[in-house]
C-alpha cells in the first residue's frame, strides 16, 4: 500500500471515530432533552462522515492506481 493510501485510511478512521463521538454526545443530550445541543453534535457527526467518506475515496483511488482495477 502507497503512504498516500496508508494516510487516507488512517484519516479515515480518525473521522469516523470523530463521528461516533459525536453521535454518542447527540445522543446523551437527546436523553437530557437538549435537542439543539443534540442537533448540533448531530451536525458535526455528520461533517466528519463526509471526510471519512472522502478520505475512504481517495485511498481507494490510490489502490487503483497501484494496482489497477483488479
């Protein structure tokens, strides 16, 4: 694997792990009946969903590039 796909995984991983966190807080204040603070972790969850998205994009391109597209 290329160290352009190696940082795009890890990259990845760390937004999806921010995602979770996210969630799980959105959650917590959902519980606790503070929905804007839950929507607003919602938000960020999902913005980091998207990078994890983009980054999972881009390491896949690199593995095509390598490898073809086997």
């Amino acid at each position: 694997m290329s160290k352009e796909a190696a940082h795009h995984h890890t990259q990845a991983a760390e937004h999806h792990e921010h995602a979770a966190r996210h969630h799980r807080e959105a959650a917590k204040h959902h519980e606790e009946g503070n929905h804007l603070a839950a929507a607003h972790h919602g938000h960020l969850a999902n913005g980091h969903h998207v990078h994890a998205v983009e980054h999972a994009e881009h390491a896949a391109k690199h593995h095509i590039e390598a490898h073809g597209d086997r």
